[in-house]
C-alpha cells in the first residue's frame, strides 16, 4: 500500500470533492473503521482521520485501517495535525492549523508527494498557504457548527467566495456542510466539501454521504455550465 502516490492537480481536485471527517463523539460509539467504510462506500473521496484525544499509537494503528480502505476505494486519506502519523500510517497527506506545525517545515520534512493541506480563512493564510508548499486550503467555518468549538464565527459564503476567487490552491469549504448547502458553498468557488458530523453521526452513513456527493456533483455540473 502507498498512499503516498503522486496526487497531479487535476486528480487531487477530484479527490477533494467529497471530504469526510472522522469524529467520535458523532460516531456514538460506533467503529469508525464501519463508520468510514459506509462513506467511502456512499461516495466519499476524501477522509480525514481527526482525534485530537487518542495517543499517537492509537491514532497510528486507526490511521492505518483508514489508508488501507482509502486505497483500495481510491480515496485520498488524511491525518490532521500529525505529520509524524501521516508518515507511519502509509497516509496521502496531512493536515494542519495555522497553530501547527507550519506546512513549509512539513513540506521539507515529508518530501514533495505527500498532500498537505492547511486551514485558512482570510485570503492573506490561503496565500501564506500556497507560498509555504501547501496543496489545498481548508476554508471556513463557512457555516454555524457545533463539531469544532474554536471554529470562530461563520464567514458565510460571500466570505468563502473572497477566499476562493484569488487562491492559486483549490478550496475545500468546511463548517456546518450537509447536502442541503454543498451546492451553495460550490457555486461560491470550492471544489469541494468537508463535512463531520453531517455524515459522520448520521444513523445512515452511506445514505447520507451519497447525499451529499449528489449535491456537489450537481453544483459542479451547474458551474461547469454557466463557464
């Protein structure tokens, strides 16, 4: 297995469309690794292994159940935060905060084919994204969300347009996303979308998720028709 594949522009942009984030207190209990499976099975193209709570053997041993469903569907797999995990765990990428380890000390560390994304809200950090070697930029919170409590106020879509209409990275828009808003945050310039609890604390994971990619799908199909 090697995640650590060369993921070309066009491939990642695809990859970024459908972004799902593993988040245990949405989960209830239930095991992620079933959890994850239902995504990917329901359209994800995209996972994030994101637990700011488990021990870097712990996060190692679930990242690589994570990146070996990844592979097998053709999925991109992320680790948030842990480059190191990202880098044991066989992972496509990592992804960081503008309070972690700064991506163009990642990019040094993990070489040119690993994927790093970095979180931004202002164009000025999507900028300082792209300068520093990151490939895509996380881009909100769009929405109002519970999931993450230092997620600040909402910057809406016009606020994810302004980001997405000057970055050279594609943007990922994240914050309180569900099928009833994907498209709204595509047609404002993503190329795709992050969601968490949404899909991840939904009593029908694949159901939910093919939700979801329909709604981007169709978005897409739309800006695609209006260029």
């Amino acid at each position: 297995m090697d995640g650590h594949r060369n993921w070309n522009v066009p491939a990642l942009r695809r990859a970024l469309q459908v972004y799902v984030l593993t988040d245990r207190v949405a989960a209830r209990g239930r095991p992620e690794v079933e959890l994850v499976a239902a995504a990917l099975a329901g359209g994800a193209t995209a996972i994030q292994l994101r637990d700011k709570e488990r021990s870097a053997r712990e996060l190692c041993s679930l990242g690589t159940a994570l990146a070996e469903l990844c592979f097998q569907s053709g999925a991109l797999f992320i680790v948030n935060d842990r480059l190191d995990v990202a880098l044991a765990c066989g992972a496509s990428g990592v992804h960081l905060g503008q309070d972690d380890l700064p991506a163009a000390r990642a990019r040094a560390v993990a070489g040119p084919l690993l994927v790093i994304g970095v979180s931004a809200a202002t164009r000025e950090e999507a900028a300082a994204a792209a300068a520093a070697g990151a490939d895509y930029v996380g881009v909100g919170a769009v929405f109002f969300t519970r999931t993450k409590g230092d997620a600040g106020a909402p910057i809406g879509t016009e606020g994810l347009a302004h980001v997405a209409r000057t970055s050279r990275l594609p943007v990922v828009a994240i914050g309180g996303i569900g099928p009833e808003n994907a498209g709204s945050a595509i047609a404002a310039g993503a190329v795709g979308v992050a969601a968490v609890s949404a899909v991840m604390a939904a009593t029908d994971v694949a159901a939910e998720c093919a939700r979801l990619a329909l709604a981007v799908r169709r978005a897409a199909q739309v800006e695609a028709e209006r260029l």
